[in-house]
C-alpha cells in the first residue's frame, strides 16, 4: 500500500520580526495567573498597539493590515497568513508579541509576561500554528532578572518558543553582573536573547544625555540604546561567560555596528587591561555572537553605500531579513536584495535564521505549492 508523501518547499524567506496582537485587552487577560487577574488593571498595560503620546503614524501599523474582523492588525490568523506568507511570500516567521509594556513593579510586568507567553503558545504557537510556519519569542521581566531567568526556566524546552526578549529601556547596561541569571539561562536552555524596543504610555523619550522633545528623535536614536548594551555586554565579558549565547539586536539599525566596532577594536588594544572579561578585539565577537536584523533598513541615496556596509559588517553571516509586519514601517523582501549576490541573499533572507533558531530547510507546501492541493 502506498504511502501519501507530504509535498514540501524550500525555506527561501524568514521573517525574524512579526508581531501578533491580541483580539482585546480581554483575550490577554483571560491568561493572567492569579492573583493578578482578579486585580484590577488599565486595559492599556495589555495594548500591543500604540501609546497614548508620541506615536509613530497610524499608531505605528500599516492601514493595509486591520482585518475584515475589524480587530487590530496581526491579531486575525487567516488575514495575518493571507499578507505575510501570501502577499510577502514569508516562508517561517519569528514572533514578537509587544504586550508587555515596562511597568514600575516588575512582579506586575512579570503577570503580564506569564499571560504573553501562555497565550501565544495557546494560540499563534498552537491552534493557529496548524502549518508549523510560526516560531514565538519568550517575554520576561527586564528589572527583575530573578523574576526574568524564572520564566525562562518555566518555558524552556517549549519547541515553540525559540528565543527570548529583552527591552533596551533598562536601569543599567545589560552587561553588569545583575543581568547574568537572565543570560545564564538563556544560554542553558540554548535560546538567543534578543532586544527590541517596546516604550510604556508616557515614558519619558531618554537619550544618553537627557530627554529628548520629539518622537522623530527617539525613533532615530534607536541604535545608541542598542550601541550601549552592546558596548557593556562586549567589555563585561558577557560572551566570555556564557560562550554559547547569542545576542539579536531587532529593529534598531545596523549600519552603526562596524564603525562602533572599529573604535572599539582601538580602545581595546589600549584599555584592554581595564576589561579583562573581553579576551578578544570585539570584533572578533560579531560573526560568533551577535546578530542584527535587517527591518527598517538604512536607505542612503547610493545603494552602493548601503552594500559597502554590508560587507563591513559581514551581513552574510550577520544580518537577518525582516519586514516588521504588521508594522507602518515595514520592509518587503523584494527588490534591495535583489542587488547582493545570490549567496549572500540566500544568507540574509533565511541562512542566517536557519542557523541561529535551528529552523528547517524545507516546509508543508500550502495549497497549490510543490504539488500540493
């Protein structure tokens, strides 16, 4: 008797910055361990979209992605697959859930985060996951790294969840010796942490030198938060520590990582016995340790500049393609690639999350894919 052969496609495109959104405020909470969901909570501590002052346009979403439920973007499985592996050809997709807004109390923040993570592996890690497309990221307490290295401890092993998020927006930089439950279990457990921005309502825009006035500056200084954990997790030692950890810088720009990178190479080679944690020239820690992905891109007005950066940075072995669905600043995987040689875009558009996530090489062929039906 014949066996049916489940037809199959290649991975071409992973999307490592997707963000799924609950229904309403109600469907997070449902998930919240007591005692906290018997406690009363602003609806806003669970709101993935938007804040109440300085927002990006259309509270940061494309108008294209409200879907026929009327619900916000990302938040209805069938429209979500219809524009991310339809229309943008996504093949795998990372999901990062932003409901977990920085709080005063980190027991509070770390409720929230216990919901985030039990209602993505209910839902867009389980019954919405029914192709297997979808890999989640794990949301802890970044001010409590007791609190933080628990939850990881809780979740680990889940095969859904394949790495776990940090938000720059911390006491102090991530390299000092108080963040090191945090990286010790995420090493343990083999799952990359990464940081991405998630501002709470009304947090005050800080730069290193004060707060700024305008949203437009807090958006564009995204990479000196990045720039700074970076900087302290290299000359703490943290990659000397736990040797096996990686570290992905989502949506914060990349093309401030070589020149940063080089004036630390100097520094090192006169200040190295300041830091002896950092046994090598920092750069020699990028193509091991550190990932960046690619969503919002740099665009100069010379693509040549931008592919100059590129090979600075060893963005083949780097650099990973992400659209940022579904939010106003997304990225097609489309035409700046089409510039890098196919070796070096095969790399960014999948290689590279293949690699650091442990992804497959081929997936289910969908309806009128490879032969199916």
């Amino acid at each position: 008797m014949a066996t049916q052969v489940e037809a199959a496609v290649a991975v071409r495109v992973v999307d490592a910055d997707v963000h799924p959104s609950p229904r309403a405020p109600e469907e997070l909470r449902a998930y919240l361990p007591e005692p906290w969901r018997s406690r009363s909570w602003s609806d806003q501590v669970f709101n993935a979209i938007g804040s109440p002052i300085y927002m990006a346009p259309n509270m940061a979403q494309r108008r294209d992605a409200y879907g026929p439920d009327g619900g916000p973007p990302a938040s209805d499985p069938a429209f979500t697959e219809r524009q991310l592996f339809g229309e943008a050809a996504v093949d795998l997709a990372i999901l990062i859930p932003l409901t977990v807004r920085p709080v005063t109390n980190p027991e509070h923040e770390a409720a929230v985060a216990a919901a985030t993570n039990a209602w993505m592996a209910d839902t867009w890690l389980g019954r919405y996951n029914r192709h297997g497309r979808y890999r989640g990221t794990l949301r802890i307490c970044s001010t409590d790294p007791q609190l933080g290295a628990a939850e990881i401890e809780k979740w680990a092993g889940h095969p859904g969840f394949v790495q776990v998020m940090l938000i720059p927006y911390a006491r102090a930089p991530y390299g000092q010796a108080m963040y090191r439950p945090i990286f010790a279990a995420a090493a343990r457990h083999g799952l990359p942490v990464a940081i991405h921005v998630n501002r709470s309502p009304g947090q005050g825009l800080m730069t290193p030198v004060g707060f700024s006035s305008y949203f437009f500056e807090h958006h564009s200084l995204y990479p000196l938060f990045y720039a700074s954990h970076l900087t302290s997790m290299l000359a703490e030692g943290v990659f000397d520590e736990f040797p096996t950890l990686r570290l992905v810088l989502v949506e914060g720009g990349f093309s401030w990582a070589a020149p940063l990178l080089w004036r630390l190479d100097r520094h090192w080679e006169a200040y190295r016995d300041e830091i002896p944690g950092c046994r090598r020239r920092p750069s020699e820690y990028l193509r091991e340790h550190i990932r960046f992905t690619s969503q919002p891109i740099e665009e100069p007005a010379r693509v040549s500049d931008l592919l100059q950066v590129l090979e600075w940075m060893d963005a083949e072995h780097t650099l990973m393609f992400a659209t940022d669905y579904p939010h106003w600043d997304y990225d097609d995987p489309g035409p700046t690639w089409r510039r890098l040689p196919e070796g070096t875009r095969a790399r960014i558009l999948a290689g590279n999350a293949r690699e650091l996530y442990g992804l497959p090489a081929s997936r289910a062929a969908g309806p009128g894919e490879g032969g199916a039906s």
